[in-house]
C-alpha cells in the first residue's frame, strides 16, 4: 500500500528536472554588432546553477557549479574557460589599478508597471568614466521569474568582462529581480547608439544534451575578449 502511494505521488509530481527556456529580443541602432543573431532573438536556458545564452554566433555557459565562466565562439569553434568571479585585471595579466574605473550608480524606485505578463519594478543605472563611457539604462525588473538570481550572476559576469566593470558587475548581482525589459542610452567616446533587450516567453522545457558545456570538438583558447 505505501510503496503504491509512493508511485502515485511520483507520478503526480511535476519534474523538477525541467530546464527553463527564456527568448529575450534584442535590438541595437547605431552600433555594428558583428556575430548577433540575425532576428535579434537570445535564448536563455536555465537548469539551477547552470546557465547558457545563445546570441547568434557566441554563446556565453556559467557553471556555478564548477566556479566557471565559458565563452564559446561557433564561428571559430573556440571556447575559453575562466573562473568565477571574473578579474579581468588578472586574466590581461595587468599591474593593479591599470584597469579604468567607472562610476556606477543603482536607484531602485517605487514605480511599477506590467511588462507583458509580469509585475515589474523601475530600475535605473547610470555609468560614466573619464575614458569617455557614458551609460544610461531603465530595467524594468521582475520577481516573477524565479531564475533572476543565476541569470543576473550572467550578468555581472559578462559585465566584469569590459574595461571599467568591476563596479558595475558587483551591482548587478545585487538587483532583485529579472530584467523584463532594458533600455539604454549610451556614449562611448562621442559617438551614440542605443539598446533594447525584452523579455519575450518564459518556458518549461528540457535542454538539448550537452547544452552546459562548450560543444565537443571545439579548442580551448586563452580568453582575448568576446568575440562579439
């Protein structure tokens, strides 16, 4: 009798093995983005500590598990592995301090408003550097979707990737919430572009095999940047 409940509740149960499939539609104007899907379309698998973004050619996998960051290029068939937390300082083998700064300011607000389906919260983040960075961002962020906390390590990590991101990688992490939707205004060095990111559909849905490693017959290769 027990052992027949024990089957029936099993089947009963949802799996929790599902892997999570977010689509994020990008688009850029002004700005050439060599290597980007052509329709502008990421896809974010999730499955716990483990993470990938598809973004055309480049692929970028976190293993939280294993304290590791992946950068897989499908055009040159590369990858580069690099540990978690990310310094870039010490992956370009530089003196301390040689990196620029910037100056990063966060400020949550009470202004709410739904985006598609999900409750989200006003964000905005301000960047500038003396080397001629200027970043004006609206996130609209969402609690909604219970995978915010791994996507946004994703975040930080690719953010302490660039020149100047330490600041700005440290307080990404710390935003409560998923980027439903990103806006941003930005200056480098005179010339402007800008830059929308949303949120398209949230799916439970099993990953392809092997989709939290670097794909098989691809070289290892020191990090020299992201390819895109």
């Amino acid at each position: 009798m027990t052992r027949t409940l024990f089957t029936l509740l099993l089947l009963l149960a949802p799996p929790s093995f599902a892997d999570t499939l977010l689509t994020l539609k990008s688009r850029v104007e002004g700005l050439q983005m060599p290597g980007q899907s052509p329709d502008g379309t990421a896809r974010v698998w999730i499955a716990g500590d483990k993470l990938r973004r598809d973004d055309g050619e480049t692929s970028t996998i976190l293993r939280l598990d294993r304290n590791k960051l992946y950068i897989v290029d499908h055009a040159g068939k590369t990858y580069s592995e690099l540990p978690l937390p990310v310094d870039l300082q010490k992956l370009a083998g530089l003196p301390k301090d040689a990196l620029p700064k910037a100056d990063v300011q966060v400020t949550s607000t009470n202004e709410t408003r739904k985006v598609k389906d999900w409750n989200a919260r006003k964000v905005k983040v301000a960047v500038t550097s003396a080397a001629g960075l200027k970043l004006d961002t609206t996130m609209w962020v969402s609690r909604d979707i219970p995978s915010y906390a791994a996507f946004n390590k994703l975040l930080a990590s690719m953010a302490a990737l660039q020149p100047a991101g330490t600041e700005l990688s440290r307080k990404l992490e710390q935003i409560e919430g998923f980027p439903v939707l990103q806006e941003t205004q930005a200056e480098v060095n005179g010339s402007r572009f800008t830059a929308r990111e949303e949120l398209i559909s949230v799916e439970t849905k099993a990953a392809p095999a092997g989709a939290y490693d670097p794909p098989a017959g691809y070289k290892i290769q020191p990090f020299g940047g992201i390819p895109r």
